[in-house]
C-alpha cells in the first residue's frame, strides 16, 4: 500500500489550484487586515487589539468543534468536499464586506468590523479545516501523501503572493487615472479604494480556483466505524494526550512571530522606509509605500516560495524535525545581521538589507510545508496507539495555529503602535500624508524590528520543541510498517 499511488496529476492539480484561490483569499486577512483597520478605518488600537484576542479565544472552542463536526458526520459527496462548496460564497461576501469601508462614525463602524471580521473566521474555519483534511483522505500512501502537500503548498503560497502584485499595480493605475482626470481622491480615500478593489480581485478569481477544486478531487480512504466504548477517552482527550501532535501545536505557536514579516510589512513600509524624491508629493509617498512593501514581499516570496519548491527533495532525503531546527536557526540568524545592518545604515536603503530578508523566510516556507506532514504523521501514531484517527480535529489544530499566529502577530503590532506612542491620523489623513522620513528615528527603528528581530527570536523558539519530536527516523519507518498491518487485520478500506 506504501508504493501504490493513488492521486492521478489532474486530481493533484485541481486540489493545489483550490489551494492557490484560497491563499489568495486568506492573504487579504493576513497581509493586509492589520494596516486596513488601524491607518486606513483608523479604528481604536486598543479596540483592535482586543478583536484579536477575542477572536481566537473563540476559534479556540470553533475550530475543534468543526474538527469534531467533520470526523463524525458523513454528507451525500463525502466527509470534507462538501463545506468547500457551501462556505466559500459566505467567505467571499465577507472579505468584500471587511474592506467596504462604510461611511459610519466609529462607534458603529466598530460594531460592523467586528461582526464581519468575527463572522469571516467561522465561515473561513468551515471550509478551511475540511480542506486541509483531505490529503488524509485522498491517499492511504504516507509518502504520496506528503508529496500532495508539498505541492499544494507551493501553490497556495503563490495563490498568497498574487495580491502582493496588486498592491504594487493598482496604485500605479490608479494615480495614472487621477492624473488623467485631474480629480484625485484625498490620502484617505485613495486607500479605501486600493484596499477595496485588492479584495475584489482576490474574492473573484481565488473563489472560484476554490470552489473548482470541489469537482476534481476524491476521498478514498474510510476508517471502519467505531462505536464509543464507556470509558474510552473522548475526542479532545486524544488530541491532547497525542505527544507528537501537541509538540507540533507548540512549533506553530511559538513560530508565530513568522507571520509578522508579511503582515507587519506594510506598516514598516509606512513608517520606516521612503524611497522617491526629496520634497514628495501625494502620489510619490503612496508609490513608495507600495514599492518598499512590495520589495518586502518579494524577498519574502523568494525566501519562502524557493524554499517551498526544494521541500518535496528535502523531505524524502531528511528527516522533518532536522529541516526544521537547522532552518529557524539559520532564519534567527539572519534576523539579527538585518537587525545589526539597519541600525548601523540607519535604515538609509532597503536594497542592503534585501538578501538577509531573503535568508530569514527561509523558516516560513518549511513550517508551511512541513507542518501538514507532521500532523499528518502525528495522527498515524494516534490510529496506532488508539485505534482511532481524529483527521477533522488534527486539521483543526493546523487551522487553530494559523489563526493564533496571525493573531499574536497582529496583536504584536498592535502592541507596538502603543508602546512607541505611534498615532496613524496623524500620519495619514483626508488633508495630508506623511513620508517616514518626518518619522522620529526611533519609531522608525522600532517599527523595523517588526520584520527582523521579533521573527528571527520566534524561529529560535519555535525549534525547542522539535528535539523532542521522534516520529523520525527508523522509528517512523516502523511506525508506519506497524500501522500496515493493524490497517490490514481492521478493516482499513480504500476507494478507487
């Protein structure tokens, strides 16, 4: 069972292209929701921060629940296609409504932020924790399984990279057209719009990449039914007690400072680096902001998305956790040369410190990767040793760790505005907007430390974990043999 494959090339296609639209979706909220609510809706800090918090505190109780939904209840077309094709209207209808920008003063347009961003997660966890529960159906094959992952993460993170190309593009057309006309919108409006039209493209294009992936793809495999035994430990009790899986969950959280090098991006392109003329005007500090934050990306694609294509070669030659440690060492590494060199350039050029950012998202493509595969591991040594697979809730864990990360690192930012004193309506409003050379030395420094230091000291910490993993190895290699043959005496089917 080991050898056969069972996924033909079209199959693997269409799901990696479903994975392509729904990075496409989830980078608007990643990337760009942070900047969106406090420089543009400049809602409260202190309102946005406690969003955040509260919104994962809830996904803490919603995404096992949708774990649990998954694993138990069996749809006409299957466990898990089915909540790909009913939520991902719901998701696109809510991404658009989170960057409509409605014209309401702040105590209601904090009220609709927070129903539209609260909502947007519960309906993004519905399709998302099936999803990525798949590859544990499509294939009884671990190694296959693994190179379906691979692959689909190579996707869904250029799927993630293509609004990036729209943040630089749409600007430029944008000021292009206003030039034209002779009638530019104020600073304030031109990012209301810019956001909106990001969102547009990214909710038409990546929806229905998503939805297509519905009609292509086939679970096969099917557990035996077990019927609960008094006494037997319940869902959540084999999640927790599976040793593997929660020093996985412990990785994601504490590499959650990864995510701050793209959503933080943005905000150090505000306010830490300017590249234009000396005396610029409107339109030049707009380019600038697009330019460096897309400069960012771009090292952030190259480190990331390279290291995601050479994944599928590093994973059969070696063992998960070595990739993992020896990466975030090396990515904490260069985090404190890009930390060193900006504090000693005075942040005078970004194009110096472009190969260190390149080095320092190394980290983010394997734990992309590298995490679906471990918990997909971490729930073969489950069935081993409990007889039962928990695949929904395993996904879950995976989404949960997304959230949280994005989350912390938003939080993250959130905290630094406050602490640093930093006031968004003075540095963008419907009169004016500032470059960040009139930024005090200090904010902007501080700000920079975002994308370098902070992710650098999360890939540090979030390599602890894995000397203690040991799903590696020869004992994965029996592991797996073992699971064979229990599979084989228990019923274990697959559909061709």
């Amino acid at each position: 069972m080991e050898n056969k494959k069972y996924v033909g090339n079209k199959e693997r296609w269409m799901y990696a292209l479903g994975a392509g639209g729904q990075g496409m979706i989830y980078a608007m909220m990643s990337s760009y929701i942070s900047d969106y609510y406090v420089n543009v809706l400049q809602l409260p800090l202190m309102f946005v921060l406690v969003l955040m918090l509260g919104a994962r505190v809830w996904d803490a109780i919603n995404d096992p629940m949708m774990g649990m939904i998954v694993d138990r209840r069996t749809m006409k077309n299957g466990r898990m296609k089915p909540y790909i094709i009913m939520a991902t209207p719901i998701i696109a209808v809510l991404t658009l409504l989170m960057y409509l920008s409605p014209n309401l003063e702040q105590t209601p347009l904090m009220i609709f932020s927070a129903v539209v961003y609260i909502v947007w997660g519960m309906a993004y966890t519905m399709a998302d924790v099936p999803f990525w529960t798949i590859p544990n159906v499509l294939t009884p094959n671990s190694k296959e399984r693994s190179d379906v992952i691979s692959f689909t993460k190579i996707i869904n993170s250029i799927g993630s990279a293509l609004p990036e190309v729209l943040f630089l593009a749409i600007p430029l057309i944008l000021n292009a057209v206003y030039a034209k006309s002779g009638n530019a919108p104020n600073p304030l409006d031109f990012e209301k719009r810019k956001y909106f039209l990001i969102a547009l493209f990214a909710v038409v294009i990546g929806g229905i990449m998503y939805v297509n992936c519905y009609f292509h793809i086939k679970e096969r495999v099917t557990l035996p039914n077990k019927k609960k035994i008094s006494g037997q430990p319940g869902s959540l009790s084999r999640i927790f007690h599976c040793k593997p899986l929660m020093l996985v969950v412990m990785m994601g959280i504490l590499s959650s400072g990864r995510y701050l090098v793209q959503a933080a991006a943005i905000h150090v392109a505000r306010y830490s680096f300017y590249i234009g003329p000396e005396n610029p005007t409107q339109a030049d500090i707009l380019n600038s902001i697009s330019l460096v934050k897309t400069i960012f990306q771009v090292c952030t694609i190259v480190g990331m998305f390279g290291t995601t294509l050479v994944m599928p070669i590093l994973m059969k030659k070696f063992d998960y956790k070595k990739i993992v440690i020896t990466t975030c060492l090396a990515g904490f590494a260069a985090s404190v040369v890009t930390t060193v060199i900006g504090y000693a350039t005075g942040l005078a050029s970004i194009y110096v410190l472009a190969p260190f950012i390149m080095i320092q998202s190394i980290p983010l493509g394997v734990i992309n990767v590298i995490s679906y595969a471990m918990i997909c591991d971490s729930l073969d040594y489950m069935e081993l040793t409990t007889g039962v697979r928990e695949n929904g809730l395993g996904s879950a864990c995976q989404g949960f760790i997304n959230k949280i990360g994005n989350a912390f690192s938003t939080c993250g930012i959130i905290v630094l505005y406050m602490a640093i004193d930093m006031d968004p309506a003075a540095m963008l409003s419907k009169e004016a907007i500032m470059a960040a050379t009139e930024v005090d030395p200090g904010q902007r420094f501080a700000m920079f430390t975002l994308v370098s230091l902070l992710p650098g000291i999360s890939m540090l910490l979030c390599s602890i974990p894995m000397f203690f993993y040991k799903i590696a190895g020869k004992n994965k290699e029996k592991m797996l043999a073992d699971l064979a043959e229990k599979r084989a005496k228990e019923g274990f089917s697959v559909v061709e």
